[in-house]
C-alpha cells in the first residue's frame, strides 16, 4: 500500500498536469478567438464591399429604367401626335 506522501505527490503531480493543461486551453482559446476576430474583420470587409457593388448596379439599372420610361413616353407622344382626329 502506498504512504500519505506518495499520494499527495501523486495528486500533486497531476493537479501540476491539469494547471499545465489548463493553461494551454486558455492559450489556445486566444488564439481561436484572434482568428475569430479576425476572420469578422475580413467578413465585414466582404459584406461592405458587396453591398456597395450592389449599390452602384442598382442605381445603374434604375437610371437605366428612367431613360427607357422616358423613351417610351417620348415615343407615346409622337404616336399620339401622328394619330389622325
């Protein structure tokens, strides 16, 4: 049978090995969220960048759709003016 002393240096021993391990979790979790932070960075950058793009195409395609409604009201007045009485 084991002493006294042998058993607290045993769980000495491993409570030294789960601080150990505990420190590395924490470690890591920074890491982890770094990347995270980062990677949201970069995301929002994305998202920015997209919405501005899509932005610009719809005031291109809504100008675009005001030349043609104008056109085409140009167009119904000239018919209009051709049309006998």
């Amino acid at each position: 049978m084991e002493s006294l002393d042998e058993r607290v240096a045993y769980v000495e021993g491993r409570m030294e090995d789960h601080t150990a391990l505990m420190a590395d979790i924490r470690a890591d979790m920074r890491e982890l969220r770094s990347d995270i932070r980062a990677d949201m960075t970069e995301l929002r950058s994305e998202i920015h960048r997209i919405d501005h793009k899509i932005d610009r195409h719809f005031m291109w395609l809504a100008g675009l759709l005001v030349g043609i409604l104008t056109a085409l009201a140009g167009l119904a007045i000239q018919v209009a003016r051709l049309q006998p009485l």
